[in-house]
C-alpha cells in the first residue's frame, strides 16, 4: 500500500486490492486512516489500477482486510511519523488539514506546516509519501506434511432452526444463529453483512443449486436463493483480537458460508435422524431418505 500527501493538502491512497463486492475499499480506508489520524473524507483513492498501485495478491481467501488491511495501516503510521517529525509535535499529537496546512495540535499547542514550501519526493505532486508491505509468516509443510501454511485462522459457529414437510420432502430453514471471530470488527455492518450473503449462498450450496453438465444452461434451471429464503439471522461478532491484524482485525470471507450447509443437514438429521450425504438436499432426495430408501 502507498499513501500520500500532496502540496494541496490532499491525501491519496494507492491501493491495489480488487473490491469484488466485500468492502475491502471502505475498510482498508477505514484502516489506513484511522493509523494515520485524519478523516477518511480527505482522501482520494487510486483502486486497482495496474500503472499507479502495487500488486495487492488476488482477493480471495478472506485475504484483503488481514493482508492488505495491515499493508495499509503501517503505511499510515510511516506517514504520520513523516509528518509529526516534520512538525516536530509529539506521537499523541491530533492531525488536520486546512488547504495546504496541516496543523498537529499537543500539550506545546498547535504547530503548522505550509506544505507548499516543501520538495516534491513522490507522484502526483506528493510531498510526503509512505509504501508498506505485509507478508504473514508461515512455516511450509515439512516431510510429514506438518507446518504452518497460514498465520490466522477464522473460528465461527451456526446453527440451524429449520422446518422440515415429511410428505414432500421439503427443507425450509427459518431461522439462523451465526458467531463469528473476526478478531476486531472495523465496520460491523459490511461484518455482518458477509456473513449475511455466506449464509444465503450456503441455503444454496445445501438445498438448491445443482448443475446438470448439458442440462444447466441459464438461471431459468440453475436455483439460486433469494431473499425469500432467507431467514432471520442473528448475528455475534466475536472480537478476540489477533496480534497479527490490523487493530487486530482478520478476514470473514469462507467462515461466513462453510458451517451453513453442515448446519442445515444437522438440524435435518436431528429432526427425522435423516443422514444426507450429497448436496444439494433436494426435495426428492430428502422424501427417498425420509422413506428409509437412502437411509445409513
């Protein structure tokens, strides 16, 4: 991540991370503004742009909030450190901009820098420019296969209340509860809002979406869930910081949807005793195994 400060007292972020949808732009931002100590209104975003920002690794893996988040808030403490020294104002100082000044206020009081009376040492007329890389440590598999390939982990828990039609084989989840450490929740709300869309496709994944190779041509046969078939979710954000993260934060992304599925046939089996093993339950299916036909 590379953040700047330009002569005109406006902040740009360079940040290479795709947003597919996640809100990683919000809280990478969120991230980097809060280490630096300035509003997240006086930044501009360069996003994803191959010729200004570097290569943030692909976004996937519940990756970008523990990688680039981190990226992010180290480059925004190299650059209030810049700035501070400049000023000379102590490291508990509170930052702002007014046009081209920006002003640290500290027990000695309020100390100023014109910024137009500084060399320009970066892009896009930059008078202060900051670049941090993070690299989680890991230790690779060893010749017994033990080791440690990644350096957090997610924990989460789900469970399913659901509703089950023994004479049409229907499966109707009604109500969910989902707990989720998530280290340190920056925005709650795109927080929840993941778990939220994994839950939804993971009533997909257990119950409707089948692909038939020839067959599933469209979304006319392909059953995807809508927001008729969700329900109620209560949601618990469990904030165990992890040393490693950002403010201690780590990724939601694959937590969010893996126990879902799992917790739907186990409210299923806890129901009728019914064990289904292939995805999705379809209603034929579940009727086969409620009549003793797939039963083991």
């Amino acid at each position: 991540m590379k953040v700047g400060l330009a002569r005109d007292g406006k902040l740009t972020l360079f940040n290479g991370a795709v947003d597919i949808g996640q809100g990683s732009t919000t809280v990478i931002l969120q991230i980097c503004a809060d280490a630096l100590g300035l509003p997240m209104a006086a930044f501009d975003l360069v996003i994803g742009d191959t010729g200004l920002t570097a290569d943030a690794g692909k976004t996937s893996a519940s990756r970008q909030t523990f990688v680039s988040g981190k990226a992010a808030q180290q480059a925004g403490e190299n650059l209030r450190t810049q700035i501070l020294r400049q000023l000379n104002a102590g490291p508990e100082s509170k930052l702002s901009i007014r046009g081209n000044v920006i002003e640290a206020q500290d027990s000695d009081g309020v100390k100023s820098l014109d910024l137009t009376s500084l060399q320009v040492v970066g892009d896009e007329d930059a008078v202060f420019v900051a670049v941090a890389t993070f690299d989680p440590p890991f230790k690779p598999f060893d010749e017994r296969g033990m080791g440690e390939p990644y350096a957090t982990y997610g924990y989460a828990a789900q469970v399913a209340y659901v509703e089950i039609d023994t004479e049409l084989g229907l499966v109707k989840p009604l109500r969910f509860a989902a707990a989720h450490d998530v280290g340190r929740a920056v925005n709650p709300i795109l927080v929840e809002g993941q778990i939220h869309g994994g839950i939804a496709q993971g009533i997909g994944l257990a119950l409707m979406e089948k692909f038939v190779s020839g067959r599933t041509e469209n979304l006319h046969d392909y059953l995807i869930p809508t927001i008729g078939d969700v329900p109620d979710i209560d949601v618990m954000l469990i904030e165990d910081p992890e040393p490693l993260g950002p403010f201690g934060a780590k990724g939601i992304g694959e937590p969010a949807l893996i126990p879902t599925a799992p917790a739907i046939l186990a409210a299923l089996r806890n129901a009728t005793g019914v064990i289904i093993r292939k995805l999705p339950a379809q209603p034929h299916e579940v009727l086969a195994a409620l009549n003793g036909l797939d039963r083991n």
